[in-house]
C-alpha cells in the first residue's frame, strides 16, 4: 500500500520549498521542487533534513493513528544509516 507524505518549508531566502515523500514496496522516496522550478528533483540519497522532517510529521501522525510504527522505523533506520549511528 502507497503511503504518501507532503509538507512545505522556506529557506533563508524565503523560497518556498515542497517536498513530498512516497513509501511504496516498503522503499522510501523524495522528491522535492523550489517555487518556480519546473521538475521535481528526486532524491536517490534523501537529504537528512528532510529525513528528520518526515520523522516528525511520521510520529505526529501515528499518536493521531493515522501513520503506522513500522513507517516510523524505517525513517528512523534511514536516519541512523546516514548519520552512522547505532539503531
């Protein structure tokens, strides 16, 4: 089952920033687009703001049970393989 996560941010500049993150075979993808630009930038490597991000709207969304623990988990493992910290 695809479950599929969105949220905005703005840099320093201002510049409105879209993400979208889609889990689908139990494997993570990003993809993010800046205001004006005209693709998706899809991220073979997501960055790891944008990982924390997903983690938090993840954890809000299971005490609401809207998110599953095992979606939580597994940002939670993407995370700790880029920051090469124990899980």
């Amino acid at each position: 089952m695809r479950s599929q996560h969105i949220w905005t941010e703005r840099d320093e500049q201002g510049s409105k920033r879209e993400v979208r993150a889609t889990k689908f075979g139990g494997t993570w993808r990003l993809q993010a687009k800046t205001a004006g630009d005209l693709d998706w930038t899809y991220y073979e490597r997501p960055l790891l703001d944008d990982l924390l991000a997903l983690k938090g709207i993840l954890v809000r969304k299971y005490h609401r049970r809207r998110a599953s623990s095992e979606d939580v988990a597994s940002v939670e493992k993407l995370i700790a393989d880029q920051t090469g910290a124990e899980s």
